[in-house]
C-alpha cells in the first residue's frame, strides 16, 4: 500500500494590507472631545438663579461682571498716574483714603467666577488651550477679531451701564425696564451682525 499523501505545509499567509484610517488622530481626537457632554443647561441655570438669589440676601447685591474690569483699569491707570486717574470723573470716585480700588465686592466676584470656570472646565474635560475658528479663517485673525470684540463690548456695557450679568441677571430679574431693553437690544444686534461675518465661522 502506498503511504497516503502528507498535506503540503501551509505557507505563512501575508498580512492583509491595511486600510488608511478613515480620520486623521487629530480629528478623532475632536470628535471625542466633542462628544463629552457638558453641564446639564436647565440645572446650571437654577444653580445660576441660586447664586443670584444668594448674592442679594449675602451682599445686597447682585450680580455683575464688566465693573470689575473697570476698577483693574482704574487701579492700573492709578499707578501710572495717580493724580490723572483720581481727577478723572468717570473713575475718580472710586479712590477713597485708606482703601484699595480693588477691594470692592465685584472684584472678588470676578474672581470667583473664574475659578468657576475652571471648575467647569476641570469636570466636563474640557481643560485645554486651543483657538476655535472656522474653515475660513487663520487663527491670528480669530484672535484680532476676538479682542476687537472684547474692547466693543466693554465700551458697550459702560454705555448701557451694565453688561450681560448686570443688566440681564440683575436688572431682569428686578424687572427693571431697562434691563429688558437691553437684552432684545443685545440678542437682535446678535443675530444681525452674526449674518454679516457667518462667513468668518462656517
């Protein structure tokens, strides 16, 4: 009897060619940035409601944001030149004798309110440098625009006596007239000017 055929020895298959990634890491990376949630709006905003309630019955107070870099300004002009700065009648008044410029309670709220967000930043994994803009824009030019956008609106708040959180936060929720004004003004300028420099985002 023959021997029976032996199976020839299987040669060592090729690794199959891989496929280029359908994204770059980069952009993978956005994407699951992207898909962490942030906090829940409908409890931050109670939680915002608290602290304002809290800021009136503690402080007498409510909340604000644009006066606190006013009186930094007013403190930094102060050292420069202190008899220009303690003359000047839109910021004179706040020098006192024997009292810090900065040591009014709107400072600290500033100061709380950055530790917020970082706060925020920390718990929603969010914590990182980075420029957003869009696809048709470079990042300088975000950046110009960004403090073009921040020197109007200070302007803007002095103007209006007050910012988002004084007039909108504070004043809303006094009810005050103005206030009420002031935020259809805010929200209808906008959406006016976001239509006219869309293409800067999308």
């Amino acid at each position: 009897m023959s021997e029976p055929n032996q199976a020839a020895p299987a040669l060592p298959m090729e690794e199959p060619a891989q496929s280029p990634p359908l994204r770059s890491e980069s952009s993978a990376a956005a994407a699951a940035e992207r898909a962490r949630p942030f906090w829940n709006p409908y409890v931050a905003g109670i939680a915002l409601g608290l602290v304002l309630l809290a800021s009136f019955v503690v402080v007498g107070k409510g909340l604000g944001s644009s006066g606190a870099y006013k009186l930094l300004g007013a403190a930094a002009l102060q050292q420069i030149d202190p008899t220009y700065a303690e003359e000047n009648g839109n910021i004179g008044h706040f020098f006192q004798p024997g009292r810090s410029v900065l040591s009014e309670w709107i400072v600290f709220l500033a100061i709380g309110t950055f530790i917020g967000g970082l706060l925020g930043a920390f718990t929603s994994g969010r914590f990182k440098r980075e420029t957003i803009h869009g696809p048709r824009i470079a990042r300088e030019n975000r950046w110009v625009l960004a403090v073009l956008g921040g020197m109007l609106s200070g302007f803007a708040a002095q103007l209006a006596r007050g910012c988002t959180s004084g007039q909108a936060l504070t004043g809303g929720a006094q009810l005050a007239l103005g206030s009420w004004v002031f935020m259809f003004s805010v929200f209808g300028g906008a959406y006016a000017l976001a239509y006219l420099v869309r293409k800067e985002w999308i």
